[in-house]
C-alpha cells in the first residue's frame, strides 16, 4: 500500500537534503499518515482510513461525514 492519505490524497514529495557546504542529495518528504476508526452516524457503521494529520483537523473541524462527502466527490475514497 502507498503512503498516500485517503481524504486529502497527499503523498510524499521530493527535495533536496543541503548540508553545510551546500551539497545536495535527493530525499522524499513523506507525509503524516495514521490509521483512524470513525463511526458515521448516517450509514450505522465504523470506517478505518489512512489520514494525514492535516486531514484529522479537517475532520475535526467539518464533520466526517462532510468530509468523507467532499473524498468521495474528488474520486479519493472508494467507501
């Protein structure tokens, strides 16, 4: 499984690691994923997601089931 968040879609970017005498090496930024159970009320069921930590404050602040609207809308989530 890709280390990609299943509400946002974010996934790891790339960069440059540039040390002291400015030398630079490829890196990957990976992105703050967790695996979370929400209830939503509306189906009567548990969802587990793999969120970014951005995503968990957007679902503090909207609702899950606004969110999970919003995912499923953009084509992120399949549930």
């Amino acid at each position: 499984m890709s280390r990609v968040c299943e509400i946002t879609g974010k996934k790891a970017m790339v960069g440059n690691h540039v040390s002291f005498s400015n030398k630079k090496n490829k890196r990957t930024f990976d992105v703050n994923l967790m695996r979370k159970k929400f209830y939503v009320a509306a189906e009567d069921k548990w969802v587990t997601l793999r969120i970014s930590a951005a995503a968990l404050k957007t679902i503090n602040k909207k609702g899950i089931e606004a969110v999970l609207a919003e995912a499923r809308a953009s084509g992120n989530v399949a549930l």
